[in-house]
C-alpha cells in the first residue's frame, strides 16, 4: 500500500530565528499545512495538516482525532494519511483549495477548500496552553460553535472567541491568523475592539497566541465577565 511506503514530511530547515519556513508558492507540501474542509450529501470532512506531519481529522457523525499522521510526496503528487488510510493524487492546489483524486473506493475527484474558523478552533482545541505571563495553563472542553470559544485555567475564564462579532482571517504571506471583534457586524467600517493573533499557526512547536483587549471591551461584547487582559500563549510542550 502506498501509506506502508510513505515518509512522514517534516519541515525543512530555515535562515529564520524560529526555524519556520517562509510561504514557499512553489512548494505544494507547504500550500497543504492548515485546514481544509469538504462538504458532500453525507457530511463534511475536515483536515488539518500541521508542519511536522501531524494530522487532524473529522468527519460528521465520527469521532475527531489528532492521533493522525500524513505525508506528501512531490514527486508522485500522493497525499496520505493514517485517517482511515486515505489518500489522494493532487492535481491542483493553491493557497486556497486543492483537487485530488481518490486512490480507494470509485476514485472520485473531491476538492477541499480552506477554513480559517475551523483552523483557529483545531489550534486552539487541540492543546495546552501556557501563558507567557505566569506559566499557568489554559485548556478548552474541546467543544466550540460558530460563535465563540472559551479557554480556563481552571478558576478564570477567557473567551478568546467572544461572540459573533468576530471575523477571522487569515494571511498566509504572514504566516498569521487574525480573530478580530469588531464594534458591529458592518466590520470594515467599525472599530476594532479586540484582537488575537495567532503566529506561525500550522507550525507545531513555534505557534504562539497574541491577544490585546481595550479598556471598554466589557461594555460592547456580550461576554463582559472574566479574563480581560492582554494574554501571550505558547503549547504546552
């Protein structure tokens, strides 16, 4: 089978202080880290890729998993996975969506497109996190919706997707993702009165979480209560 033979990717080295690689256009491994989502008659699948080969999977109606692993082989264009063994040649891909072909069942084409809610949800959900502040740590209960995501230490509680308010964005140039609360649903035209930033998002060991809050945050979000501080967050080794 094509996963038995498989080497898992890891990233390459860099010049950068922090050994993230910069977006690379020409480089399909690196246009595959981050989430991808596929919608279909029977559910939509999720996938996210992160750097060092590790892998999360969902689909609707089965259990979620970060205990995946996956793999892309420039020469041949074969993505695989330990996610029920799937795999697909890729024939398109760009910083936006990729096509591939199915290597099991009736072959079909099946084309994923990113999510940057559902990446900043798996970032977020997935692990532990420690605060550069005083070392203490935050854990969410794995759930979360459209509109908001909390975080605890276990006495406090941080929203740091407060409502529905929020856009997330995401620029992959930068390597960041952006959850930005804005003062009403117009956005580009309101006032921006919280936000979090996520650093090297799809990097393993080098992503880090950056939230700022404004002095009158709790008289404009509907979660006026708990954590309100500027927050720095690294994962939990």
């Amino acid at each position: 089978m094509l996963f038995m033979s498989m080497c898992l990717f890891t990233a390459c080295p860099s010049d950068d202080d922090d050994d993230v690689p910069a977006y690379n256009s020409s480089s399909v491994s690196r246009k595959l880290w981050g989430e991808w989502s596929r919608s279909i008659n029977n559910g939509t699948t999720r996938l996210f890729f992160w750097d060092n080969g590790k892998m999360f999977y969902s689909h609707t109606n089965q259990s979620a998993s970060s205990d995946h692993v996956w793999s892309y082989n420039e020469t041949t264009g074969i993505l695989a996975t330990t996610a029920n063994n799937l795999q697909w040649e890729v024939t398109l891909c760009d910083s936006t969506v990729w096509t591939g072909i199915a290597l099991s069942g009736n072959k079909s084409t099946v084309t994923f497109t990113r999510s940057p809610l559902f990446a900043v949800m798996v970032i977020l959900t997935t692990r532990t996190w420690v605060s550069s502040i005083d070392n203490s740590e935050w854990d969410s209960n794995g759930s979360y919706n459209s509109s908001w995501l909390e975080l605890s230490n276990g006495k406090t509680d941080f929203f740091i997707i407060p409502n529905d308010l929020v856009k997330i964005e995401e620029s992959i140039l930068q390597d960041k993702l952006f959850i930005r609360e804005y003062s009403s649903r117009s956005y580009s035209s309101e006032t921006v009165v919280y936000e979090c930033i996520i650093d090297h998002p799809y990097s393993y060991d080098n992503v880090r979480v950056s939230c700022k809050w404004v002095p009158n945050y709790d008289k404009i979000s509907d979660f006026g209560t708990g954590y309100h501080s500027n927050f720095e967050l690294r994962p939990k080794k």
